[in-house]
C-alpha cells in the first residue's frame, strides 16, 4: 500500500542525500518525491510517498526518518483527513480538428494546453490521484507522447 | 585563531585527552598545532587500527574516543573502524582532512566524498565550510555521538578552513531541534509492564549493551534480585551482570548456553534491556519465545518492534527505566519453581569441552581467566576465539569484554588492547585472538612497543579461519575452501619488532606463558599451537530455532 509522509527538514546540503540513502539502504521504495523550501528558509519540506506492505514496515520508516539529525518533524498522512495534489505535463498528438475533444476533457478535469504546435500540445494539469488518473486515461484517446509528474504534496486538513 | 587551533581548543574543551591517528597532506595545519598540544597523539601505523583504538578507549572508559586522519585513502581507512562502531552504538569522533573547499568536487589528489561515504555508517557527520562553524560543530559532533543511542560522528576538515584565522566563540549550549533523545519511560508504560511483572511465571531479563552504554549494570542487578528473575544477555551485554550470580544463565543465542536458550523459549515473560533482537540472538524469528510476552526498553524507538512483536514498548535510558519499574513493582513475581527448572537445565547441560586431546583454546582461555583472577579487560578478534572468549571468561563487570558485536570485525582485537590499554593504563589487556585475525592488524605492534602501550596477546593458532572452516566441516561436507591460513613465526615476528613472543605446544606450558606474560613490562605474543578442529559448541545452525542446538541441552 502506499503512504504519504512529509518530512521537515533542515534546509542543508546533503540532507536529500541522507533521506534517500536511508531509503535504499534498508530497502524502502520511494514511488515519489517532492522537495521545496518552505515558509521559513532554513527547513525544507519533503514529500515521499512510501510503498510499505505492512504497518510494521511503516512505523520502521517512520522512525528511521525520525532518527536522523537533520530530520525535524514527520507526519504520516495515511490516517489524517488532508489534501494531496500533484502537478503534471503531458505531451500529446494534437491537430486542430482534436480541439472540442480536449476542450471539454481539459474542462472537466481544470486542465489547459500550454503551447501546442501542429501536431502536438502540452497539457498541463493539478490534481488528487483519481483526477490525475481520470485525465491520463481520457488523454490516451489522443495518444500519449510524454508525461513528466512532480509526484504528490500534501496537507493537512 | 586558525582552524586548525580552534579544532584542538575545542577537543580540549571537550575533555579530550588522546587522539589515535595518523598525518597526511591534508591534515599539515592540524599537526602543526597539535604538535605543541597538551593532548596525547597515539601514532599508529594504519588507520583503521586508529579507528578501533578510539573506539575502544570508548568501550573501556565511557570517555570520547578520537581518531583523526587525512583526506582520501586515510579517510577511507577509518571506514572499516567506523561502521564497527556504529553497529555497537559506540560514541566516536572520526576527525578528516579534506582538499581545499574550492577543489572539492575536482577529483583532487586524495579527495574522497568522505561525509557522503560514511553517511550509513555514522550517527551524523559534518562537512565543514566555514571556519567559523567549526567550535559549534565540534560541540554538536560531541553531543549527539554521546547522547541518546551512542555512535560515531564524523567532521570532514577541508585544509583551507584549517589554515582560516577567524574569532573562536564557544557556544555555551548545543541546539538541534531536530535531536531530542527521550531518556525517561512513559509513566503508563511502567504501570503496565510493572502489571505484568507481578503476574508472570517465567521471567527472563535479556539484557544488551544497552545495560553498559547507561551504566545501568547495579539497578539491572538489583531488579532482578528483587523480581528472582534469571538474565541472560548478548555478546555486547558481556559484563552488565556477573555470571557467577546464581540469577545468571550466561550468554544466550547461536553460541549461547543451551539454559539460557531453553530458558528463552520457555520463557512466559521477556524483558529486553538495551538489546535488539539481532539474528544471532532470536534464531529463526518465527519460532522465537513463543510463549513469552515482551517488554522492550531501549532509548532508540526504531529497536522496537524492528524484528519482533513487542507488547510494551518502553522507550528511555536503560539506568533510569529499571531504575522507574524498581520503584513501580510493588508485587514480585512468584518464580521458585522457574529458577528449580533452570537449575536443573545448567545442572544438566553446562558448558563443556573435551579435555582429552591436543592443547585446547578453551583451557588456555580458563587459564588467562585464573591467572588475571577475571579482572582483566578481554578484547578479541572475530570467529572462534571471540566466542570462546565470550564462553570461558568469567566476567563480572560492565566495560571488560571488548569485541566487535554487530559488524564482526577481523583484525579489531589487537588496535582494540590497544585503546583499552591507553585508557585503562593499570588494567592488564588481553586480545583473545586468532592466527587469522591478528594478521588483519598485526602491524600495530610498532605502535605498542614504540609507545609503551603493554598489550598481551593470545593467539589460539590453529592454522584456520576457524569459524569458517566450523561450518564447512559441518554444512559444507568438510570442504575446507580457503580456509586453511598459513602465518608467519609470530614469536620471531613480536621480537623483530622489539616485542616478546613465547610459543605454546603443551598444556603445561600454558599457565607458566600467561604469568610470565602478565609480568613481563613488555607487548607479548603468546603463540598457542591448539587443535586445529576444535569446533565452538554448543551452536544453533542458521536459520533453526535457538533451542535446536548442536551439542546442546542433553
């Protein structure tokens, strides 16, 4: 199953390195990882959505990421109310005569085109994981040429 | 002030009084100043054994060890050192030179990514950019390797900060906010584990380094006189608790006693002091304690529950968690008929060994502990003679059996006296070792002669990597794939490097060495020529349960 974590962290070099060396050294698998600054410029904050079978092998990442020094605080999304969104770029085969098709797809999902040429268009879009799923599969009518996904953030309600 | 000088200030500050290391290009400023320093440098002749000497002098005096070395292929060296200390959760400070900040990154003459390096391998390390930083992190180096669950800590030196002349400010306090260690217990959990002491019936306290590292050996003695329960413990527990105790079942798991296993497995309620649960202790996991609840304390969360269930999880220091459950137990357990059923099972299968035969590192080791009256400090090698050591030693109190627990270093035990001894100067030190391991150090001889550091060496020579060659014979249909180690003359090796060597063949030689040894104002080898396939008994097979022991309860 997958859980989301973020993790506060001292905004130092080196730090990322530490996270994800914890990760592959204990054999955890990251599926995705989002990292900026946050209010104050000395913390950054991680987002890293974990693939754990069991509890026990989630409480172990949590406390692993806990014992580091540079690590300040860890919240477990998976059994708090919270938002969690991810932004994504998807190349597509797009042609004039697509453009009803998409506008009304692009609409219900609140996506839009960033730039297109004659023959494709970027879309670009933000959203929970069943939108960002629901979107991908509604774009594969158009043929899917690339796709770039910052992996999830999240919040706390 | 210089980097290089506000380094040493601050190692004074810090307490220090020895640095095991070594010199290179990169560390020039910091010998400099050490060089009219009041702090004695222990010159080795590699830097691994710098590593283990400090971390040693660590384990034998609970004061900070300190080994330095230079960039790159020094750095590196102290790696092996390093990781052997945090996998025993031992406090350490690793100090590196590096190229200069402006060059890092170039590939530059011995440049290594140390701090990236030795990032698993230690508590937390520290690449230094400014000189400025230096004082506050030396302070934070030093708190966080010696608070909390204890490890190495490295400081990667660049030379240019070294040279760097900037104001020194000590800071009065250390602040991280990210390192908060819990030291006390949770007041409900005591209440429930203090509960389920007084209804249980067969107690077993399993106790770790943990015990040693909080110097919790007397309330760990007096809970379990008050609760009658027995205490077993692992290898890095050695000492926490006396064996000679009638409450003792000596150490258990895959070499352990065969009572204490059985004891284990029997057991109706564990309580885990500052112990892991490691694999050479549990066996195969499954099978472990299955009729037993569990109480772990530890101060480090992420022990609990790592390997096993735990029904109460009490995180904290070790010292103050026994010492809060102490004052909480108001009902003892009821456990006469327990200890009966333990007596019998020592009474049954002790430690044993066949006297018949060639000389026998069993009886050499009875001999070093009749001869020392079980007060000397014991380090070993890694293999058989760490566990014979572990087995026939008598030892009585916390910080005197000194061995690499968790990474099983070879070559440890010979830098280890080494580090023992210089901390420890009125102790006799005696490496327990093999004819394969002290080959891994061998060169440190030059260190002990040339510094009048008084080791004394037992090398139970059997011509084997003993251990290995242990379960080729037994699952490897007696194979012996590599295992068979010629050495040099190690009597004629210890005098060419102005030490005393002394061979033993015979048994009635043995006693007579070991005294001669103790007396001698002198690094000595003693040589033991033993039986070549004398195997560690009794022993549970990887991956059976712990009370599926060869040559175990009879």
């Amino acid at each position: 199953m997958k859980h989301t974590i973020s993790v506060v962290v001292e905004n130092k070099f080196g730090v990322l390195a530490r996270i994800a060396g914890l990760f592959s050294a204990r054999g955890y698998n990251i599926s995705s990882l989002a990292v900026s600054e946050t209010l104050d410029p000395a913390t950054s904050c991680m987002t890293i959505v974990v693939e754990a079978e069991d509890e026990r092998i989630l409480e172990q990442i949590k406390k692993q990421l806990n014992k580091l020094v540079d690590v300040i605080t860890v919240t477990d999304f998976t059994k708090k109310e919270h938002a969690d969104r991810e932004l994504m770029l998807v190349r597509i085969n797009y042609t004039p005569k697509d453009k009803h098709a998409l506008t009304g797809l692009l609409e219900k999902y609140s996506a839009k085109i960033v730039q297109h040429t004659s023959d494709s268009a970027i879309i670009e879009a933000a959203g929970g994981q069943q939108q960002i799923k629901q979107l991908l599969q509604g774009l594969e009518a158009f043929g899917i040429k690339e796709l770039v996904r910052t992996g999830r953030i999240a919040m706390a309600y | 002030m210089t980097g290089a000088e506000i380094l040493i200030e601050s190692l004074r500050r810090e307490g220090v009084e020895v640095i095991f290391g070594y010199p290179g290009g990169q560390v020039l400023p910091l010998f400099d100043t050490l060089y009219d320093a009041d702090i004695r440098f222990i010159l080795t002749r590699h830097e691994q054994a710098a590593a283990h000497a400090a971390d040693a002098y660590s384990r034998a005096t609970g004061k900070m060890g300190v080994c330095l070395a230079t960039s790159g292929p020094g750095a590196t060296n102290l790696t092996t050192g390093i990781a052997t200390a945090y996998m025993d959760s031992i406090p350490m400070i690793a100090i590196t030179g590096q190229v200069k900040t402006h060059l890092i990154g170039n590939d530059a003459f011995q440049e290594a990514d140390v701090t990236g390096i030795t990032r698993p391998i230690t508590k937390h390390n520290y690449l230094v950019k400014d000189a400025k930083d230096l004082a506050r992190i030396v302070r934070e180096a030093f708190h966080v390797a010696s608070t909390g669950r204890p490890g190495p800590v490295l400081i990667d030196i660049p030379v240019d900060v070294q040279q760097k002349d900037v104001e020194f400010v000590w800071p009065e306090e250390v602040a991280i906010r990210g390192y908060k260690p819990n030291y006390y217990g949770h007041p409900g959990q005591i209440k429930k584990a203090a509960k389920l002491i007084a209804s249980c019936k067969k107690p077993v306290l399993y106790v770790g380094g943990g015990v040693v590292t909080s110097g919790a050996a007397g309330t760990l003695r007096e809970l379990a006189e008050k609760m009658n329960a027995p205490v077993t413990w692992t290898l890095m527990g050695i000492g926490c608790f006396p064996s000679t105790h009638k409450l003792s079942l000596g150490m258990l798991g895959m070499h352990g006693t065969a009572y204490a296993n059985h004891a284990i497995m029997e057991s109706d309620l564990i309580i885990a002091v500052g112990a892991r649960f490691d694999d050479r202790v549990t066996g195969r996991i499954d099978a472990f304690a299955p009729y037993a609840k569990v109480i772990h304390i530890d101060i480090d969360p992420s022990s609990i529950s790592k390997n096993i269930k735990v029904h109460i999880p009490i995180v904290g220091d070790a010292k103050n968690v026994l010492g809060q459950l102490l004052e909480e137990l108001t009902k003892v357990p009821e456990t006469s008929d327990w200890l009966k059923t333990l007596e019998g099972w020592k009474k049954k299968s002790p430690l044993t060994y066949k006297a018949e035969g060639k000389l026998k590192p069993q009886y050499v080791i009875e001999q070093i502990n009749e001869a020392t009256g079980s007060e000397a400090i014991i380090t070993t090698e890694v293999g058989q003679n760490q566990m014979w050591a572990a087995q026939w030693y008598t030892y009585s109190h916390p910080r005197t059996f000194l061995s690499s627990g968790g990474l099983g270093t070879m070559g440890f035990g010979f830098p280890a006296a080494m580090g023992a001894k210089v901390g420890c100067p009125e102790r006799i030190v005696f490496d327990i070792a093999g004819d394969g391991s002290i080959q891994m150090n061998i060169q440190e001889l030059a260190t002990c002669v040339c510094n009048k550091i008084h080791v004394k060496v037992a090398i139970l020579n059997n011509g084997y990597l003993g251990m290995v060659r242990q379960w080729q014979e037994l699952f490897y249909k007696k194979r012996y794939s590599h295992t068979c180690i010629s050495g040099p003359d190690f009597v004629k090796l210890a005098e060419s490097y102005g030490a005393v060597g002394i061979r033993v063949t015979k048994k009635e030689e043995v006693r007579p060495a070991i005294e001669k040894a103790i007396a001698t104002e002198n690094t000595v080898f003693i040589d033991f020529h033993i039986e070549p396939e004398e195997n560690v008994f009794p022993m549970v097979p990887a991956g059976e349960a712990i009370n599926h022991m060869i040559e175990g309860l009879a």
